[in-house]
C-alpha cells in the first residue's frame, strides 16, 4: 500500500474510530501518526511532537501540513478533523471510495451489492436500493423492515437489509428533517441533519415536526447509509422520474448497479452515474482512477444543489481530470443531463 495512501486510510479509520469510542486512542491512529512523522522527514518538515499538537494539526488543510504530493490523494484545501462535526465530510468521502468492504457502516451496501452480484440478484438489489433511496422510509416502524425482509425471501441479504437501520433510543430528543425525512439532532444551537446538514440548503427549517407517536419501535437509517445512499439516491430517482417524463425508457441500477441509471430510445443508451462530493477535487481525482475501467460512455451526474451551492463546480472538475479529451465520459448537472440525454436519443 503506497505510503501516504496508507497514511491517510489509517488516519482517518482511526479517527472515525476515536468518533465512536472516545475512551481509547485506537491503534490505527498511532500507525497513522508513526507514518506521519516518517512522511515529514522524507519532505524535510518538522512533525508534531505529541498527539494533542497532531489532533490540531489535522484540524488544518492537508496543503498545509508540508507533506510532499498529498495533494494527488486528499484536497489540499480540506482537512482532516472539523472541531464542530469531527471526522470531515471528505475524510469519510476518502474512506468511502477506499475502503475494504468490511470496515465502516457505510460498507454495509457494499456487502448487499457484492452479495447480489454474486448471486445475480438485480431486482432484489434494486428494490432494496429504491427502498432506501426514499425519503418516507429514512425513519420507520419495526414492521416496514420486517415486511421488506419477508419479500426478498432470502435470510442473509435480510440481514444485511436489516444492517441499514438501527433503532432510535429516545425519538423526542430529535425533530424530522423536511427534506430527507432523517432525524434532526440538536447540536451546537440549530438542528443538524448528519454531519454535512446539506438539507438545510433544500428544505424549509422554519417549523419543524416531532415524529408522529406510535406503539412500535421507531429506526433510522444508519449515519452512513443515509449519506451515500439516501441523499444521492432521491437525487437518482428525481432524475430518472424527470427522463421518464421525457419519453426515455428508464432503468434504475440495471445489471445490479452496474450504473446508476440507464436511459434509452430509439434503439439509443446512455448511462448515467450520480456522484455527490463535497469537492469537486474528489470526484475528479475518483474518474482519473477509473477511466481505465471505462467500456462503454458514462455521464457522471453532478446533483444540481453542488452546482448551486458552488457555481464552478463543473468548470473545477474538468480542470483537475488527466485526460479531458476522451469521449467516454461527460460531466453534467441535472437539469444539464435532462436536456443532452433528450437531444441525443430522440
């Protein structure tokens, strides 16, 4: 494992660990910081000489840390700790794309994807992505989870469905999101939907709803499930509801989530694949890792709230990619990939 990879994987996965269990600095972090220190010498700067001057140091942009090309792995303008929200967005943004599938909770839709891939299971992936994609079942009652794991008749996959929920202790403490339908914690003065709270840009905070009383024991999607699959996930199914109104033959997720979505006409397709980064920094470092995969033409579908919340997101994307000259990708919002997958296939 190249060494300033294995620095940051460490580092991070161990800071998410320390998130979850404050009592014990967990072992990845003093691999980490022991790789740190040696990355500091080989760039000829001085490293922090204990952990609490460590924990400040990575609560500065990585492009200040003196660390010789890190910025080919990590955005040079983004760190790694946030003294509000802990672990940051792009911290676990890395995790998620880097990750082994049996690390974090958020690991648990790879465990389901892998598991129906292997056993050529597209429309059970497929109905538990869209299960989860919807904003009305980010918090449910027992016997929604139970209806669904009777269907997919399958006690593994079930289980593995069921991993994407965990039961909410005390849900007055907490106020439904108006957006995602997820649970609001009070934190810090205001009410945070996940760590990004990317919600508050999208929904309207005014008047907030308790969740409704009910005998059954209430669950919610799990913090990591609810960020890489939910968020992005309304934002596939709006786009795929819009293309269908457009006259395309949509499929969601086809050849268990070969693509995220596939649009045609006229004997015509295109893929589409929803990618929701913070930075734009990443989800171009993300195509320059896997254009060499790439067999047939792709559009990565930016969700138009990164656009609006960062004009030049676009424009910044194309800027970082090695190669922008191919054909087999293009970089697109929404409302871009709308209009061009109309034009092209009818």
């Amino acid at each position: 494992m190249e060494g300033r990879y294995k620095l940051l994987f460490l580092l991070i996965s161990g800071l998410k660990k320390w998130e979850e269990n404050k009592e014990t600095v967990p072992e990845k972090v003093h691999q980490g910081q022991r790789l740190f220190i040696r990355e500091c010498a080989k760039s000829g700067v001085e490293p922090p000489i204990d952990l609490p001057n460590f924990v400040r140091l990575l609560e500065r942009p990585s492009g200040e840390w003196g660390i010789t090309n890190l910025q080919n792995l990590f955005p040079p303008d983004a760190s790694l700790l946030d003294k509000e929200i802990g672990v940051t967005i792009e911290a676990e943004d890395f995790l998620e794309d880097f990750q082994s599938p049996d690390e974090y909770e958020q690991s648990v839709m790879k465990r389901i994807l892998l598991y129906c891939r292997d056993l050529t299971l597209d429309s059970k992936y497929r109905e538990i992505r869209t299960f989860l994609s919807n904003p009305k079942h980010a918090v449910i009652p027992f016997h929604k989870i139970y209806e669904l794991k009777s269907k997919l008749n399958d006690v593994e996959l079930a289980q593995l469905f069921h991993a994407c929920y965990k039961e909410i202790e005390n849900v007055d403490q907490y106020r439904q999101c108006p957006h995602c339908g997820w649970t609001l914690e009070w934190k810090n003065g205001h009410w945070r939907c996940n760590k990004e709270s990317i919600c508050h840009s999208l929904g309207d905070f005014k008047d907030l709803d308790y969740f409704p009383k009910t005998d059954q024991k209430l669950f919610r999607l799990i913090p990591g499930i609810h960020k890489y699959i939910l968020l992005p996930g309304m934002s596939e199914i709006r786009l795929a509801e819009k293309l269908r109104k457009k006259g395309l033959m949509v499929t969601l997720y086809p050849n268990v989530d070969q693509y995220d979505i596939q649009a045609e006409a006229n004997d015509k397709r295109i893929f589409m694949d929803v990618k929701d980064y913070r930075s734009p920094f990443q989800l171009a470092q993300y195509i320059n890792r896997n254009l060499h995969k790439l067999e047939d033409e792709i559009w990565y579908v930016v969700p138009d709230y990164r656009v609006k919340l960062f004009p030049g997101y676009l424009d910044t994307v194309k800027s970082q990619l090695q190669n922008n000259e191919t054909k087999l990708f293009n970089i697109v919002s929404e409302k871009q990939a709308i209009k061009e997958a109309e034009w092209r296939l009818k």
